[in-house]
C-alpha cells in the first residue's frame, strides 16, 4: 500500500486513457494534482497496436479521422499521411461483375462524385448533404449534461439532431428519397464505417463518422503503435505518472463513492477521482461489482447489464513477396471494401445475433488495406472481418488448438480466394507471412470477454442522451468509453476531464472545438 494519493488514477493506456492523461496534465499540475495511468499489458496502446513477424510490421487499426485539431490540443506530435484523391473504394460483387466506386477525400468531392454518378438523384443528393452538414455542425451545441434549460434550449439550437436522435441511419437516409439501389448501397457502406449496418446505426453516429472521415482521413506516417508512444511520452514529459504491467482488479468503493484501486498483485492505490476505459461491462461487472451497483443506482445497473457491446472481428494479415505492385492496383488510400451488396452487412449481423459467421461467397464484406505503401517496410496486406461473434473461439483456442488453427485458416483461405477474385490477383501464390487474429485473440489482448472491437455499439438507445452516462452513480468513478474509434476516443477522454474540471476545456460542450482554447 502506498501512502500516496492521487487527484486521479486512469485504468486502461488505451488511446481513451492516454488522452484523459494528456487532457488532466495540460489543465491540472501534476505535481499538486498527481495522475497516474494504469496499465495491464507490457505496453500502452490498447487496440491500437503493431506487431512483428519475421521482418513484417502488421498495424491493428488504419485509419484515423481529421484529428489535427485533437492533436494539437493534446500536444501529439505525430506525423500524419493524409489521404488525397479518395480515401475509400467500394468494390461491389454482384455473381461474376464487379462495380468499383471511389470515394474522394472531401465532403464536397465526395458529393460532387454522387452528383455526377446518380444525376436522377440529385435533388436529393443535394438536400442530404446540407442537411447533414448543418446535422453535423449543431453538435457544437449539444451538452454533455444538459441542464432542465439546456435541454429546452436543445429544440432551438440543435433541432435537427433532436429529430433524429433515435432514427437509425436506414431510415434517415431513405427519407431523402434515394432509389438508385446503388447509391443506397454506398450509403449502407457508409454505416459499416461507424460499425453497424444502416438498419441499426444511430444517425449521428454515422453522419458524424461521414464528416470527420470526408473532411480528411489520415493514419500515422509510421507504424500505428508510434501514436500510443507518443502519447505516453508526452504525458511522463508533462508529469502524468504511468504503469505498465499493472492490473487493475478491484475498484474500491466506500460510502457509495470511489475510492481507489487495488492491483492484482495486491497493491493498494488511492485516488480522489478515477477513470475506467476498460471494456464497460467488465469495468460494472468486475471492477465495481453489479451488485454494489444495484444498491446504488437499480437503473444504472440494468443498463450496464443490457448494453449491447460491439462485435468482434477477424484480422487477416498477410506479409508478401515483392512480385505485386500494390500501389498499382490502386491499395493506396485508407480503406478497400469488397462487398456482395443488397443488405450484406445486416444479414452478417441477423447471423451474428445468432452467434454465428458466414462463410458463403454470394454474402460477404471485407475490408482491405495495405499500410506499407505508407509507413514503407515489407509489402502487407490486411484483411479485416467483422463481425464475428466469440462464439467457442475461446474455448478453442484454450483446449484444441488444432480444431483452432484449422477453424482461423478455413476463414483465411476463403477471404483470401475473394480478394484475390476482386482485388489482387495471385494474392495467395504470394504470401510469405500469415497471422489471423480471431474474437479470442482481441479477448486476450484487450480483456473483452466478447472481444469487442468498439466498445458499446451505437444503437438508437444507447447513444446521446440514452447512452450509458459517462460520469457513473458511483461517485468520482467516471467511464468515458465511447464505440468505435480513435477520434471518439481522443474526444471521450477531453469529455471526461472537462466533466471532472467542472468544464474548463470545453465548457460541458461535448465536442471539442478550437475556440474552447
Ligand atoms: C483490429 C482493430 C482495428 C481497428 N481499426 C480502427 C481504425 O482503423 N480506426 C479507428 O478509428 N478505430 C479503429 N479501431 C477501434 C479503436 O482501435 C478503438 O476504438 C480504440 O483504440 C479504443 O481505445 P480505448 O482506449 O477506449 O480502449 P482499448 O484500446 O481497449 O484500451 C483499454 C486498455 O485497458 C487495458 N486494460 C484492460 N483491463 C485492464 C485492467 N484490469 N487493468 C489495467 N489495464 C487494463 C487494456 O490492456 C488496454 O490497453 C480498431 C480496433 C481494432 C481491434
């Protein structure tokens, strides 16, 4: 047991978690409020990670939204390759055709390219655009807790998102009109982005993924596993202590407030406030306890019990010789999507709820990109799948290695036969390296016994105003924990320093500004 106390312990060195590090040790002097981060892996990092086999540097994550404005609150000094030209390729498979649609870096380029391609739907291209721009831009007034008035003053200042804050993408969308079944194809795509088919996304989240991504997408210009370090690096230089190797086992509460950690080893730490950006159910489950959370807040606990997580994935990287010429194909932008189209995504969800993944070439989606024509080194390529359920992979993996290994190499071989049909011919004869990453690998990893890749899904009734709040009913322990990705993540950690701050970055605004600085 130490005798020290802390102004605030941060479980988890995630991007979330070293983002609230950055955020305290810019508005709170470490050497009067000490922070510390905590961190159960050698590493910090989280999802966001880069590994190596043999002389091949695989990256998890791809892609990051416009985040210069983020970094440089936060100080990251971290150089960026943005994506010019177009950012994304659709490639949609229907039987032997393949149609391919770029989609250009920018929100005007991008409508522009769907002004020119569907000309029958203009009008409502045009009107969708404005709209969800204007959409976009009213979150600059939306609170994270809203007040009795914040909330009147809502219908006036944000009325559009009030509208729609618990339509799904599907329905926003096909309220403009659309019938070009192939522009509603892209659209769906989009909602892949933010994680969920259009039939289930939140609108806000996928519109708001659809302007952060449009307006630049970018990625680090050397391996991904750079932004962690930079991170942690910056935060040790501003003060912020960390710990690595450091399980969190137990929050402990007392009188109904948080009180501090007690570590795996034993060790107790004690802590004025606390952060969890570990996987939200076991933070309520495991850490805090449900049962202690019943006795404090009975609906806080159901919600936490309910929350549907996100889904988990399969990983295909993919190390090859020199005999391909990638940037020919055209690999070099953020991402690739091959997909069979006509409500693809949701039925590989209607199959997920079900536990099960697809395997069936007339019903697939996947994601491919190519990092090493950016951060330079052996020629990778990287095949993403989701979703995939956890299913028995954990019990597979931990009692029949070979039921394993021959389950992962069954999904491998047949995403790989479809990016070679699609993509990249001959793909197979040139693999050197092959690693796959299944929903018990992320279990491993990350601690999400659903191997959640994002966190809480955005579903209608669990985002904005309906989302598990942020600030718990336990007093001073606070769960910033946003779905799907780096710059929510970023965001989330600002949100909740501003929460504990009493609003000294942004003012209770939940989304970060320049003009907050
Ligand atoms: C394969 C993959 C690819 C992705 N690609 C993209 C992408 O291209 N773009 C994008 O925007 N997003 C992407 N994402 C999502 C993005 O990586 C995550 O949304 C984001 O990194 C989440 O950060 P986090 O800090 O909230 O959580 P995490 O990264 O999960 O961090 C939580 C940390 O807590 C630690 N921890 C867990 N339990 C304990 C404990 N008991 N005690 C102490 N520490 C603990 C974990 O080890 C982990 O380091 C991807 C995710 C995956 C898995």
């Amino acid at each position: 047991m130490t005798s020290e106390k802390y102004s605030l312990i941060i479980i988890g060195g995630g991007i979330t978690g070293l983002s609230c590090a950055l955020a305290w040790v810019k508005n709170r002097d470490p050497s009067q409020y000490p922070v510390l981060l905590l961190e159960k892996q050698p590493i910090v990092g989280g999802m966001v990670t880069t590994f190596k086999r043999k002389g091949y540097s695989f990256d998890t994550a791809q892609l990051i939204p416009d985040p210069v404005e983020l970094f440089r609150y936060l100080q990251i000094d971290c150089e960026l390759k943005k994506y010019e030209g177009y950012f994304s390729r659709i490639f949609l498979v229907n039987s032997n055709q393949v149609t391919g649609i770029n989609i250009p870096s920018g929100y005007n380029a991008f409508m522009e390219m769907l002004l020119q391609r569907y000309p029958a739907e203009q009008k409502s291209i045009r009107k969708f655009f404005s709209y969800s721009q204007q959409m976009f831009g009213e979150l600059k007034n939306l609170k994270l807790e809203p007040t009795l008035p914040d909330l009147i003053k809502l219908l006036f200042v944000c009325p559009k998102i009030v509208k729609n804050s618990s339509k799904t993408f599907s329905k926003y969308f096909r309220s403009f009109g659309f019938t070009n079944p192939e522009l509603i194809e892209v659209f769906d795509v989009f909602a892949a982005f933010s994680g969920l088919p259009a039939e289930r996304a939140v609108t806000m989240m996928t519109v708001g993924a659809m302007n952060t991504s449009l307006t630049g997408a970018f990625r680090p210009a050397q391996n991904f596993i750079h932004l962690p370090h930079i991170m942690k690096r910056k935060a040790i230089e501003l003060g912020c202590q960390v710990r690595t190797r450091a399980k969190v086992k137990k929050i402990i509460i007392e009188d109904g407030r948080a009180a501090g950690v007690q570590l795996d080893n034993g060790e107790t730490l004690y802590s004025e406030h606390i952060i969890t950006t570990i996987d939200t159910k076991v933070a309520m489950h495991d850490l805090v306890g449900i049962d202690i959370l019943q006795q404090v807040d009975p609906k806080y606990a159901a919600k936490a019990q309910q929350v549907k997580m996100s889904p988990s994935a399969v990983t295909i990287s993919l190390g090859i010789d020199t005999g391909i010429d990638l940037a020919a194909l055209g690999l070099d932008c953020g991402y690739n999507v091959i997909t069979t189209g006509k409500g693809t995504f949701e039925k590989l969800f209607q199959a997920f709820d079900r536990g099960e993944y697809l395997l069936d070439q007339r019903c697939f989606h996947a994601a491919v990109i190519c990092p090493s024509l950016t951060t330079g080194g052996k020629p990778t390529v990287i095949i993403r799948v989701v979703p995939v359920p956890m299913g028995n992979w954990k019990e597979l993996r931990d009692n029949n290695t070979a039921l394993y290994k021959e389950k992962k190499e069954e999904i491998a071989d047949f995403y790989i036969r479809q990016v070679e049909r699609y993509l990249i011919p001959d793909l197979s004869k040139h693999i050197v390296v092959r690693d796959i990453a299944t929903p018990a690998t992320f279990e491993r990893y990350s601690g999400s016994p659903t191997g959640s890749n994002y966190d809480m899904s955005p579903y209608p009734d669990n985002f904005g105003l309906k989302r598990l709040k942020m600030r718990t009913p336990i007093k001073n322990l606070y769960q910033p924990k946003f779905s799907h990705g780096l710059w929510p993540s970023m965001q989330a950690g600002l949100q909740v320093v501003d929460m504990i701050t009493g609003g000294e970055i942004m003012n209770g605004y939940s989304r970060y500004r320049t003009e907050y600085t």
